[in-house]
C-alpha cells in the first residue's frame, strides 16, 4: 500500500504539469478546431531552450521562463499569421498534412542542429527530497507541480474572469457571432495561440528538471496531449486536466508493476474505455459553430 500511495503521489504532481501541456492544445484546438500534430514538438523545443538557457548560463532553467515564455508567444503568434490562419476553413485533411509537415519539419531541424543525443539538466535540487511520513517526494517534481499549478489557475482565472478571455470563449463557442458584435477574431486567435505556446513553454522548462530531451519526443508528447484533451472532453479545461491525471497515474502504476513500455497500451484501454461509455469525453464536448 505504501508503495501504490508513492505512485498515486507521483502520478498526480506529473499530471498537473502534464495537464499545462495538454491544456495549449485544448485551448488551439477548442478554440480554432485546428488539428495540430505538431504540439508534442513545440514542448520539445521548449525543453531544448531550457537546457540550452541552463547550460550556456548556468543558471536554473525556471530563470530561463523570462526569456523562452516571450519567445513562444511570439512564435505562436507567427505560426498562426504564417499557417494556422490559412488552415482555419481548410478540409481536416489539409490540417493534418499541414501540421504532420511542420512537425517533421521540427523534429528533423531539431536533429539538424541540437544531434540525438538525450540531453538533461542536473539542478542543485535534483537530488533533494521532502519526507512525509512514508511518502517522499524530489524537489524537481514539487517545484514543476507548484509552477503548473499556479499557471492552470491564472489561466482558469483569465479565461473566466477577463474581457479577453471572455472573447475567446465566445469566439470558440460562436465564431461569426462574435465578430458580429465586434470582437476582433483574428486578434483573439493570435493571443490565443500565444497563450497556447506560452503554457507550453512553462511545461517544458519544468519537464526539463526530470526529463531528458533528444529530438523525437515530441511524437510522444503529441500523442499523450491528444489522449489527454480527447479522454477529458474537447473544449473542456476542467476535464484536460482531470484527463491528464489519470493518464499520469496510469503512467506511474503500469510502468512500476508491469513494464514502462506497456504504459501506452495501458493508457489507450482505459481511452478508449472511458469512450465507449462517454464518447465525449468525460466533461463532454464543446461544438465549435462557424
């Protein structure tokens, strides 16, 4: 038992970061219905500016959060006037050719100029941990948790209790009303796409502190994001981050008691089981009208 509450325990503080991850998709993809391929990708070059920020300075790579945040919002807003804007009332095949192009394009320049190699970061705090009775936890784990958890709250707070966010609601639920009562839709879209990149960047500058990084895990973060957002309801940021907890816990257990290699497998059965109950998802699914 005490080793199933560790695992609950680790599960539920990789699922809160895990959740920030996944909800810069919810929000791309709730607010736009853009189907992006590349969103695994983005966090991998943001654990790579982590690592580089940390190495090149010396510094914790949470200090380079002042510098990569920035920058991934001016990137997703670029990425959205370059390509995502083209692609709003392309065929979904259009989408996912578009997106699955960018993500190769990503993955291989990532290769092109950072090699294979797994790299990783080794903070003073890397090997600390807190002990709570018979649950102990490492540093790097609870310093990621507090961030993400802080950030989901502040976006929860933004969407629900300012203008602009109150204008990306709108425009995700009626495009064409919102433009009719004078939102700007082309601006919110670009802040949006900003806001999605930007949590991005703050999952992966946490994931850096106990992740390692080489070029081709973005395809296994894109693949874990779309569970997740699919598994907890699309367009729903309660169920992205309830969907990412469970998709955590799965992680931890499977992984410890069977295999880690067998966790992919194990997080699809419950996918899809819970889909074949609720096939919107657990909270449900948010229509996109034109």
């Amino acid at each position: 038992m005490e080793t199933i509450f560790q695992l609950i325990t680790t599960g539920f503080l990789t699922g809160i970061v895990y959740a920030l991850m996944a909800l810069g998709l919810s929000i791309i993809f709730g607010l736009m219905g853009l189907i992006n391929f590349a969103h695994g990708d983005f966090v991998m070059l943001a654990m790579y500016g982590g690592f580089f920020f940390c190495h090149f300075s010396g510094l914790d790579p949470y200090f380079g959060l002042l510098v990569v945040v920035p920058l991934f919002f001016v990137l997703g807003a670029g990425i959205y006037r370059g390509l995502f804007r083209h692609l709003l009332d392309a065929p979904e095949e259009s989408q996912i050719i578009a997106t699955f192009g960018l993500s190769f394009v990503l993955q291989y320049g990532a290769m092109l100029f950072f090699s294979t190699e797994y790299r990783s970061v080794v903070t003073k705090y890397a090997d600390q941990i807190l002990s709570l009775g018979f649950l102990t936890v490492d540093f790097p784990h609870i310093f990621s948790t507090l961030i993400a958890g802080i950030l989901l709250a502040l976006i929860f707070v933004f969407l629900y209790f300012t203008n602009t966010g109150r204008a990306i609601r709108a425009v995700s639920e009626q495009r064409r009303g919102a433009s009719l009562i004078g939102i700007h839709v082309q601006k919110i879209y670009t802040i949006a796409i900003g806001l999605g990149l930007s949590c991005v960047a703050f999952s992966g500058t946490a994931l850096i502190t106990f992740e390692s990084v080489h070029p081709t895990i973005g395809t296994h973060f894109n693949l874990l994001c779309w569970v997740i957002v699919v598994l907890g309801g699309v367009g729903s940021l309660w169920g992205t981050v309830i969907g990412a907890i469970i998709i955590a816990e799965m992680e931890m257990i499977i992984g410890f008691f069977f295999a880690p290699v067998l966790t992919t497998f194990a997080y699809f059965v419950i996918f899809l089981a819970i889909l074949m109950i609720r096939p919107a998802g657990l909270f449900g699914y948010v229509e996109r009208r034109a």
